[in-house]
C-alpha cells in the first residue's frame, strides 16, 4: 500500500512539473510584461497538451501565459536597440526627457507620455548600464 501511494505521488509530481513547465513564461522570459498581441502558435498547443492530459496543470499553465503576456509573440515594432538611447543621455549623466521622446518616437512610432505625472522613473547602476554595453557618459 505504501510503495502505491508514493508511485501515484511521484507521476502526479511528475506530471505537474511537465506542465507547468511547458508554459511560455519559462520558455520565453523575455516576453512577460505585454499586453496583447498574436498568439504564439507553439506555447498555445504545449499548454493545449497539459489541458488533454492534466486539466488543471494545463489551465493554470494557460492562466500563467495568459496573466504574463508570455503567450503572444513579441512585437519588433516596438523594440529598438539600447545603444540608440544614448544619445539622450547628456554629459552629466542625466537623462533629457524631450530627446529621449523624440528618439523612442522616431524608432516605434508611438509617442510616450513622458511627462505624466503618474510615470514613475528608477535610477540606475553602472552594472545596468554595462548589462546593455553602454558606458556612463558621466
């Protein structure tokens, strides 16, 4: 009787493991954080084979896709380069809102509202900078 409940408990571990990671958001990280777009083909029927198999690992791996963004595919219409932004960094090291708007909507063709006040900005570290191979101008 105990060997039969550990073999139900390691393929039921097994099992959910194998789901929840067939998700999109630890196949493709960097996708997380978007809001809509085209559905990727791929993640949309990994997460369909856990909904087959294992109803609830496959819907709480299509929630997980789903609440992320992790299940559209990205969108290279809004992306652009980081070495593109430094030309809004000034001298000091401080930023110019009006250069940087003009260059994010030169590149995307959106234009941001970077004077909301609801925008919330984060400094940075030079680690950061140097995650993005740019250099302090400071």
């Amino acid at each position: 009787m105990r060997t039969r409940s550990r073999v139900i408990g390691g393929v039921l571990a097994v099992s959910l493991f194998t789901q929840l990671s067939a998700c999109g958001t630890l196949f493709y990280p960097d996708r997380r954080g978007q809001i809509d777009g085209k559905i990727d083909p791929a993640i949309a029927v990994a997460n369909a084979i856990g909904l087959l198999f294992y109803v609830i690992p496959g819907l709480i791996a299509f929630g997980i896709d789903f609440a992320t963004g992790a299940i559209y595919l990205p969108d290279d219409n809004y992306s652009m380069a980081p070495e593109k932004l430094q030309e809004a960094i000034g001298a000091d090291g401080v930023v110019d809102q009006a250069k940087l708007k003009a260059i994010i909507e030169a590149e995307t063709g959106r234009a941001l509202p970077l004077d909301d006040p609801r925008l919330i900005q984060h400094t940075g570290s030079v680690e950061q900078l140097a995650a993005f191979g740019l250099r302090p101008a400071a």
